[in-house]
C-alpha cells in the first residue's frame, strides 16, 4: 500500500509542475506556444468528456443516438490536437 501512496505523490507533484508550467507559458502574451497549449488543453478536455458519465444527449436515454456528442467531442479532440502538433512544428 505505501508503494501506491508513493506514485500517488510522485504523480500529484509532476502534475503540479506541470500544470505551473501551463500557466507560466499561458501567461506570455507574445508566446507561440500559448495558442499550442490551448489546442492541447482543449483536446484533453474533450477526453475528460468522452470518459466521463456525463453527457449532453445520454445513452441510457437516447439508445445508439446518445453517441452522437461522444463522436463529435471525439472529432474536435482530434482535430485540435492535430492542429497543435502541426502548429509546434
């Protein structure tokens, strides 16, 4: 058990650095790497909603039609990670 709570706080401090860095880069107005980020966080956010049991149009409700908003958050993520990656380069 105490090797859990070990990688639970490794895994909480690299992701405090790294959403401080997040912020650091958001922060520069001038910096290229802020409209990469926002792509990124905006991808990420799109995952956290496909995982996630809330929905806007619910498949418990709509049957196979709840999945159109999945696809279409699925799509976005995609496309704006593509779109930072291509961005980055």
């Amino acid at each position: 058990m105490s090797e859990f709570f070990g990688f639970l706080s490794t895994f909480l401090w690299c992701g405090t650095i790294l959403g401080l860095a997040f912020m650091v880069v958001l922060s520069m107005p001038q910096s290229h790497m802020r409209d990469v980020m926002k792509k990124v966080l905006f991808a990420v956010a799109c995952f956290f909603y496909i995982v996630s049991p809330i929905d806007f149009m619910p498949e418990a409700l709509l049957g196979p039609f709840g999945f159109v908003d999945d696809i279409g958050a699925l799509v976005a993520g995609v496309m704006s990670a593509k779109s930072a990656f291509h961005s980055a380069a």
